[in-house]
C-alpha cells in the first residue's frame, strides 16, 4: 500500500491530521496497528500538557432514556465555544450523558473517590465506580478516558467533564 493510502486509511480511522498519521506510519515504519498506538499515545501527552489550560466554554447536554424513567445533565468544558459548537464535541457531550444513563458511575475520575471507600473496595471498584474509567458502551474496547483524550487531540483544546446529575424514577 503507498504511503498516501496508508495516510488515508489512518486518518478514516482516527480523524487525525495528515501530518500527525504520516509522522505515526513513518514512526511505527508502515505497520497501521502501531500507527494507531502511536496516536493514541500521541493523545494522551497531549491531553496532559493542555490539561492546566482554562475550559470555560463548552456545553451542558441532556439525555433522557427511552420511557422517561432515567434522565442525565452533564457539563463538558472546552477552551472555546468554536470547538463547543463542533459536531464531534456535541457528539461526544452526548455520548457521555448516554453513558451515564446506561452505567452509573458514581464518580467522574479515581481522585473524586473517598479513600476510605478505595481502601475498602477492590481495583475493579473504579472501572464500575468511575466514568473516565468505563468502557464506553457504544466500543467496549474503548474508556471513557481514551475517548476524551482522542478528542482532546483532535481538537487541539483542554476538554473538561466537569459535573452530572443522574436521575431515576424512584431514587
């Protein structure tokens, strides 16, 4: 496959740039799976360096489950209302309220838990207990966390959940 194919294929599948896929291929020498890695890894440095930038734009999404019974609001920061108003950010706003609907986590991220409720409970306590930690519903072989910082790379901008509100019928 020639270098421009590969390029292509990389970015249908991680909506990056072209010069980051064709810095990743050239990196991980033509192997697409590595490339991926790459970017993924990519990601996530990126995500830590802008994570001390302000996100005071962004939106507050609303999911109602099918009957009624289970509503979500959840807040989502970015740096700018240009990328709150993107299609993928409003995506992504949308899919973490469905998330919560569907998973209930307690928790956005491991720091928010109490210690006296980490000692007490096992690892796996987290995964359940924490929405960064989740597998994301609609790709199990996702976190909530890659998904975030897969957009954070994409948009170039610190992105933020910052709070939810879970209501059910009865609770």
């Amino acid at each position: 496959m020639k270098l421009n194919e590969s390029i292509k294929e990389l970015r249908s599948i991680t909506s990056c740039g072209v010069i980051e896929c064709k810095k990743a291929l050239e990196e991980a020498k033509g192997d697409m799976k590595a490339a991926i890695e790459f970017l993924k890894k990519r990601g996530m440095q990126l995500a830590v360096k802008k994570a001390d930038r302000a996100a005071r734009q962004g939106r507050i999404e609303s999911y109602v489950h099918a009957g009624g019974k289970i509503g979500v609001l959840v807040e989502v920061n970015c740096e700018t209302d240009f990328v709150a108003r993107n299609e993928e950010f409003q995506k992504f706003a949308k899919d973490v309220a469905m998330q919560i609907a569907a998973m209930s986590p307690k928790y956005i991220k491991k720091e928010e838990v109490p210690q006296e409720t980490a000692a007490k409970e096992g690892a796996d306590f987290y995964k359940h207990a924490c929405l960064l930690e989740q597998a994301f519903i609609k790709d199990a072989n996702l976190t909530i966390f890659e998904y975030l910082t897969s957009l954070i790379a994409k948009t170039g901008e610190n992105i933020i959940i910052r709070r939810f509100t879970r209501y059910q019928l009865g609770e």
